[in-house]
C-alpha cells in the first residue's frame, strides 16, 4: 500500500508549511473569530474525521489528499492543546506529559500489531490508522510543547523557533552520522517540527508587544496557505514525472 510520500527535503518543507498554517488558522478560529476552543475543536476534528475517511478509502498516495489530512491534524491539534491546556486548566506541562504517554502508547500498539511503524509504506488498514492516530497525537503535542516554551519557559516566539530549529539540526545530523533508527529518527523530527511551526506561526502573527512581527491571523493564514498549495502542486507535478528522473535525496 504506497499511499505515503518520500521523506525528502520536499516533505519537511512542506510539514513545516503545514504545522504553522495549523497554527494561525487555529488561532484564528479560536480566538479572531471568538469561536472558542471546544467549538472550534469539534469543527476542525470533524474537518480531520471527513479527510481521514478520504485518505483511507484511496488506494495510492495523492499528495492533495495527503496534505489536506496533514493539515486537518494540525490544525484541530492547536485547538485540543488550546482546550487542554487553557479550558481545562491542564497546563502546558501537564498537557505535554498526557500528550507524550498518548502517543508512546500509540507507537507501542501499532509496533504490537503491525511489527513495524513504517513511514514510507503501510502494510495494512489497520497500520495507516495508527499511522495517523500518531500524527493526530504528534501535532498536538507539539502545540503544547511550542506553547511552553514561548510562554512558560521565558525564550519567547524567536528564542523556541531557534531552540526548535537547533534540535531539528541536530537530528539531521544524526541521520547522516550516527547509526540510530531512521524511524525513530522520522518521528522526533515530526514532532518537533510541530512547535517550530507553533513558535514561527506565533512569532509571525503576534503582535508586536507580546514578542511578534504583527502580520495577525488572516494574513499568516493566507500566506502560508497559498505556499502549501504552491508546494503541494509541485509535488503533483513530480509525481507525474517520466520515470527516470532523478529524486531528490532523502533526508530522513
């Protein structure tokens, strides 16, 4: 069943793209719009739900389809951290050690049944649901994880994208150096993009006292979405490239 992309440079842009754009747009639901945080959770995991649903049904990997359930993961996962973090009165902390034993639980039960938590080819229904249920799970720990640090920790929007950024750099470099799982590899950087979106995405739209640049919501949101759909249509197109054209390399 290859209904998943290559890991390439391409992909991590992309994710990138995707994970802030979740991260404005949930902003901007939740609190531009005053639609609130459970509300617009109950939207935007409708909005993964009805995605989900196309993505399981499809029978090979179309990158639209792909990256809308992406999106639609990121989405809803700014607005549930929100929820448990502030409705709920968790705490970024407290939400962040849920979030992890979810997703460690996630991981255990698919290895279980599946025996392998492949990230470029599933082996069944049941492994691509997992497959999503950690992603669902991943981009909402990483809001809360973002969150914590821009908020609680003290480094601000720019000082956790550069924190952030400086982890993912560093995971680069033990994929091309070191001889650690390149799954295991694959899903900390997935995680860690997530608050890197949630830290850029914060760090653009915010105003300018609260520690941004000021650009708000709306237009972050109408930015970063026409870049994905740029970029999701160039992956179209080189899907549809002749055969003997050369990949570009992969990079986890």
């Amino acid at each position: 069943m290859n209904k998943l992309p290559q890991i390439t440079l391409a992909f991590w842009v992309m994710k990138i793209c995707a994970t802030t754009l979740g991260e404005t747009a949930g902003d901007l639901l939740s609190m531009t719009l005053n639609i609130g945080y459970a509300l617009s959770s109950l939207m935007l995991v409708g909005v993964f739900l009805l995605t989900l649903l196309g993505q399981l049904a499809a029978r090979r990997y179309h990158p639209a389809l792909y990256w809308s359930v992406i999106l639609a993961t990121s989405t809803a996962g700014t607005t549930l951290s929100d929820f448990m973090d502030r409705s709920l009165g968790l705490g970024y902390a407290t939400g962040s050690a849920l979030l992890i034993g979810l997703l460690l639980a996630t991981f255990a039960l698919w290895y279980r049944s599946e025996k392998s938590l492949s990230v470029e080819r599933i082996a069944s229904p049941k492994g691509e649901l997992f497959y999503w249920v950690a992603i669902l799970f991943s981009n909402t720990l990483g809001t809360a994880l973002g969150d914590y640090l821009a908020d609680d920790s003290g480094l601000g929007f720019a000082g956790g994208a550069l924190l952030i950024g400086s982890l993912l750099a560093l995971v680069v470099v033990l994929k091309g150096f070191s001889r650690l799982s390149p799954v295991a590899l694959f899903w900390v950087a997935f995680v860690l993009t997530r608050p890197f979106g949630a830290t850029l995405g914060d760090f653009l739209s915010k105003a300018p006292a609260q520690g941004g640049l000021g650009f708000g919501t709306v237009g972050c949101s109408a930015l970063l979405a026409g870049a994905l759909v740029l970029l999701v249509a160039l992956a179209i197109r080189n899907q549809h490239r002749p055969s003997g054209a050369v990949p570009a390399a992969s990079v986890a």
